[in-house]
C-alpha cells in the first residue's frame, strides 16, 4: 500500500481524509444490494446446479474490493492545486484524469455537501465552465472552509474578467 | 419602469394568419374529439355530434382569438418585449446584447403572404431546445427591420438601413442545382430501410404483412410454388437486383434529403457574420455572428476527398435548431471555395501546418478495448461448429441448418469486428495534430476525414486522461472543453504522456 503523501510529491494538496469514508459508504450502500441479491438468486435459483456459490463469491469478491481496497486508493491520488491563475484537479486510479480549468473560464461555482459529506466533514467544489466538454468540475472532499476559500478565490477573478 | 417603456416602440400585433397556425395547432388535439364524434355518429345522437363540434369550433377559435389579441410585441431601441397570455400574462424582456441569433422562417404559405416567423436564440435556450422567444407571423420587411436592429446594437456596424444592409452584403458561397445533387449523392443512406422496419412492426403485423419476417418470405419461395421456382433458378440475377434496388432507394432517400434542406444554398458575408440561406419549401435564413465562432471543422471522406470536395461546419456559440449544433456553412465545396468561407469570418485556411502523429496505442487501445468481445465470438462460432460436429447423425441433420446460420453470424460479427480494428488502423495513419499559429489543428479519421481548426483562446477546460490501458502504452489522451454545441470530441487522443503534458502547457501558457 501506498502512503497518503503520494499525492503530495507531485506537488498537489491531498483533501480531508474524511473522504475515504465517504468513498467508502458510497461504495457500501452501492455493492451490499448487490451481495444480497446474489446470495437470494443462489438460493432460489441455483441451488441444485453446479454453479450454486458462484454469484455470491464473485459479488463478494468484488464488493470487498470496491469498499476496502478501492477507496483508499482513489483517495490517494485524489489531489489539487490552486495555481495563481489555474485550478488543477487531479483524481481516478484506474481512470486518471487531470484537469486544468483557467481560472478566468469559469461561469459560476457551486459548493455543495450532501448527507453523506456533512457526516464526514467535507464538501464539493463545483466548477462550471461554458465547454460542452467538461463543463462541470468537481473537487470533492475538500473541508467546507477551503471550499468557500476556493469558491471566494475564483470569484475574484470572475469578477476581475468582467472589468 | 417608465424610462424603460419611453425607450420602447408601440405596441405590435401579429398577422391575423397567425390565427391559422394557433387553429391548426389546436387540430392536431381534436383526434378524441373525432373518436367521441364517430361514437355519436353510430348512436344516431346527431344533435349531440352537432353540440359538441360546435362548441369545440367556437371554443377553439374564440381561445385562439383571445391568444391573438392577447399577443404583442414592442421593439425598443436595445431590446425587444413580448408580451402575452389572458390570466397568467407573461412579459418577456430579450434584451439585444444577449440575443446570439436571430432566425428567420418562412413555409410557402407564408412565403406566399410576404410574412415571416422570427425567432429570437438567446445563449439559456441552449440546453433545452426551446425558442426564448418567437413571433409566428410578421411581414417580411418588418422582420428584417427588427434583424437589423438587433444587428446594429451589436456595435458593429451603425444602425443601416434595410436596403444599405443588403448593399453591403458579399456573396461568399452558393450552390447551383447540380452541386445540390452531387451533394445528394454523397449522401448516399439507407436510414429509410430502418424505417420501414419500425413501419411494418407497427402497422404490417394487422395487415398480415411484414417483409422483414422470415416466414413471410418462407412461405413465398418455398420449393413447388411458382414464384419459389423462380427464385432457385435465377438466384444470381435476382442478388445483383436487389443490391441495385437498395443502391436506387440509398441514392434516392439522400438526394431527396439534401435537395429539400439545402436547395438554393447561398452564404453572405454581412457585417455581423455569415448569413445562410436554404430549403426548397421551407427556406430558413440564419445568421452567423462570426465572433461567436469556438471552431471549424473540415469534414470529409476517401471518395469526397478523392475528387476534392469537403464540408466546412461551424461551432457556434449561437445553436442551430433541431439541437444539433453545429452550423452547415458549405455543404459540398472544393479547396479554394472553404478558405474563402473561413476568409470572411477572418479566418485562416491552415497553411502547411506541421503534422506530428500519435502513438500506435491509438490502435491497440481499441483493440484491447475489443479484444473480450472478440473472444467470446470467436470462442462461440467455435463451440457451435464443434458441436455440430459431433452430434449423432439423425439428429445433426435436423440442428445442423440452425447450427450453420449461427456459426455464419457469428462469422460475420467476428469480420465486422476485425473490420473495425483495421479502419482504426487506416484512421491512425492520417491522425495527427499540429499548432498553426495561435491554433491547434487536429485530423482525424480514414472514412469520416475531419479537420478540425480550434483556436486556442477558445479552449475552456483542459483534460489530461489516461486510463490504466494507456498506462501500458505510456500514452494519454487530452480533451478540451469548447463551449457550444454540435461538434462533440474536441481533443488529442494516444499521444505519449511527456508530450501529452508538452502539449498542455503550451495549451495553456496563455493563461499563467
């Protein structure tokens, strides 16, 4: 396992560590439907195959990957950065990707905490910029006092553009 | 409130014939009226057919009456009001600045009549694909009168007059009748034999006919009637006449497409932008502001490019109804008519551009990306074969046609899979970027060629993608955010991840 300051190295700042276990439920409330329903469909429906066992292994599998392994990866290559003119967001294991947003192409910013956030502590920094493309940007996970120190910081230069 | 209304001219209605429009609108819900009417009908209650229709005339007629005198529209001198509705009234403000296009329609009656619909597009309506803000009839000449306002307030040009404003327009393109049926022609499409299908499952099953029903055709040709008899001795010359058929019927549906759309096709440089005009029944006339323009884009394909010809689209940040997006501005032009098109928005055709290729992962990635499909086919025609093989002979002779029929599907499906990669692999030795000035230039595709021409400063957004194949391959994939709609994928895809970031920075030096 990797250690949380991987993302610090290529110079970017981690978010909460709260965020894992927003993952983390997330992925619980996603997978525990699932493993259910398989152990029902094995029992009702496979019982006397070959096959009986096999749903609920592999679903348990994978829902124990998606909630104990998954999370903290994705946290640890969850990153940011404030550029005096850029915002970078950097985020995805598997699927990693890197956004770059000119601080001058943003339309409006939204911050927004859902249940989930607010039982963790953390928050959602929402980017709207005016590409089809692309055109929202989220950083989530950060706390809601650097989102709002975010939010402030971009609006100065939404507002410097207009002048 | 006052100073605002000061600023604003008379109220204006709309052409009584605008009623018609309102009356056919209300139409199209008689058809339960129509059901109850049949009913009365068969019950011999012809006075209360003769109520019911009566009242539903008057009712429909006094509400579209009362729409009428209800609606209207005042134009100021920076924004145009409309006003409408009984109960709920509803006062729309457009002001000029933020109306993007204004569109003006005419159907033939119209046409006819010298009267126009005019309608307004404001960046808000993007998303949903509604009109902000439309006036079903008007005269032509008003209509005009009202484009030009808005036109003027631009800035760019004083306030002309109708007749100064068409004395300064260039023609800038135009297409005669025989470019409009070349352009047919290449748009060869058989999207009219996947209507047929959705016709006869709809309507064919009560009829008790469908044509894409194997039993249908079965029943037809089978051995010992006269036509199937037919059918097995001129097998080769009834092939080649149904390729001919469809190849008339894929002819036919798109030069029939593209003479309604684009007949008469003229562009014009105005000062504001481009204006377009074309239809055959209904000619829409829209116009371009040419410093909306986000990007361009070349498009074309090996038997069009082989003969030099090309279409150029506009992305624009004003939206093309019918939510598609990008702007048609020559369907069907050679090499010198595009660059005087991108000549009059004050563009540049790309020059020699340098032209750096991309990584072969561009192929493999979609290879890979494939590769569990391909294997499951593959392993699938194989089990069928096998298992034809080795059934017990009486009963192999029943299966083995079905079998058969499988393991050619699955054939197929495996050719047509292989064919995509190897169109992938076609599409990676023309796929190369290259910086033209202040302007990345990206060309893409073997069947479908595009050129796309994305000035920098028009870039919203970044991406740098790299997903865990690329990682293999040590490439990534870039994708900008370009705002408007029509022309989706603006990006650089397979290059290598050092240049990928090279690439970005450059991208976006602009902006540090």
């Amino acid at each position: 396992m990797l250690d949380d300051s991987k993302i610090e190295a290529t110079g970017l700042s981690p978010v909460e560590p709260g965020y894992r276990h927003v993952l983390r439920v997330r992925a619980l409330v996603f997978w525990l439907p699932l493993l259910i329903a398989a152990s029902v469909a094995d029992l009702v429906l496979l019982l006397a195959t070959p096959f009986y066992g096999l749903p609920s292994i592999v679903v348990a599998f994978l829902s124990a990957t998606a909630i104990f392994v998954v999370p903290s990866r994705r946290y640890q290559r969850l990153g940011y950065a404030l550029h005096p003119t850029l915002l970078q967001v950097v985020r995805g294991w598997l699927f990693h990707a890197d956004t770059i947003v000119p601080l001058v192409r943003v339309q409006h910013i939204d911050v927004t905490r859902g249940p989930l956030d607010k039982m963790f502590g953390t928050a959602n920094l929402v980017v709207h910029t005016a590409g089809t493309h692309n055109s929202i940007v989220v950083l989530p996970g950060l706390a809601p006092d650097r989102a709002s120190e975010i939010r402030d910081e971009i609006r100065r230069h939404i507002r410097s553009d207009f002048e | 409130m006052n100073e605002a209304a000061a600023t604003l001219g008379p109220p204006e209605r709309l052409h009584p014939i605008a009623l018609l429009s309102s009356l056919a609108a209300s139409a199209r819900g008689m058809w339960g009226l129509f059901a109850a009417g049949g009913y009365f009908a068969i019950q011999g209650h012809w006075f209360l057919l003769l109520v019911t229709f009566g009242v539903y005339t008057v009712a429909s007629l006094g509400s579209a009456l009362i729409r009428w005198l209800k609606f209207s529209f005042r134009v100021g001198q920076r924004e145009v009001r409309i006003d409408s509705g009984l109960f709920s009234r509803t006062h729309r403000s457009l002001p000029f600045d933020r109306i993007q296009d204004v569109t003006i329609e005419q159907n033939p009656l119209w046409r006819v009549l010298g009267l126009a619909r005019v309608r307004f597009e404001t960046g808000s309506s993007a998303g949903a694909g509604e009109d902000d803000g439309a006036l079903a009839a008007i005269t032509l000449q008003r209509a005009g009168e009202i484009r030009d306002l808005v036109r003027a307030s631009r800035g760019l040009a004083p306030a002309a007059t109708a007749a100064e404003a068409e004395a300064e327009e260039v023609a800038v393109f135009a297409m005669d009748l025989r470019r409009v049926l070349l352009a047919g022609v290449f748009n060869f499409s058989l999207a009219v034999l996947g209507a047929l299908v959705g016709f006869t499952q709809t309507i064919g099953g009560p009829l008790g006919f469908d044509p894409f029903d194997m039993d249908f055709w079965a029943g037809l040709v089978a051995p010992g009637t006269p036509i199937g008899d037919f059918v097995m001795n001129n097998r080769a010359t009834l092939y080649s006449a149904g390729a001919f058929v469809l190849l008339m019927v894929g002819l036919a549906t798109g030069l029939l497409r593209t003479l309604l759309r684009d007949y008469g096709f003229r562009l014009d440089r105005t000062a504001i932008g481009l204006r377009r005009r074309r239809g055959l029944f209904t000619v829409t006339d829209v116009v371009l502001p040419g410093r909306r323009t986000q990007a361009a884009v070349i498009a074309s394909g090996p038997v069009r490019s082989h003969y030099g010809w090309s279409e150029l689209k506009l992305q624009s940040l004003a939206k093309e109804d019918g939510g598609k997006g990008a702007h048609v501005v020559a369907p069907l032009a050679d090499d010198a008519e595009i660059a005087g098109v991108l000549g009059a928005i004050s563009w540049q055709p790309p020059a020699a551009p340098q032209w750096q290729r991309v990584s072969l992962a561009y192929v493999w990635a979609l290879a890979i990306g494939l590769s569990p499909l391909l294997l499951i086919i593959a392993g699938q025609a194989l089990l069928f074969w096998y298992a034809a093989a080795l059934l017990p002979n009486p009963v192999s002779g029943e299966i083995d046609g079905r079998f058969n029929t499988m393991v050619i599907v699955s054939g197929l499906i495996l050719f047509a899979l292989l064919a995509t990669i190897a169109l992938r692999w076609l599409a990676w030795r023309r796929y190369a970027y290259a910086f033209d000035g202040e302007r990345l230039l990206v060309r893409s595709g073997w069947w479908q060629r595009r050129l796309k021409i994305l000035p920098m400063r028009n870039i919203q957004s970044v991406d740098y993608l790299q997903s865990f194949i690329d990682r293999w391959f040590g490439t990534a994939n870039l994708a900008f955010g370009v705002a408007g709609g029509g022309l989706t994928g603006h990006g650089i895809r397979a290059l290598p991840s050092e240049t990928a970031r090279q690439v970005r920075e450059q991208l976006l030096s602009r902006f540090r």
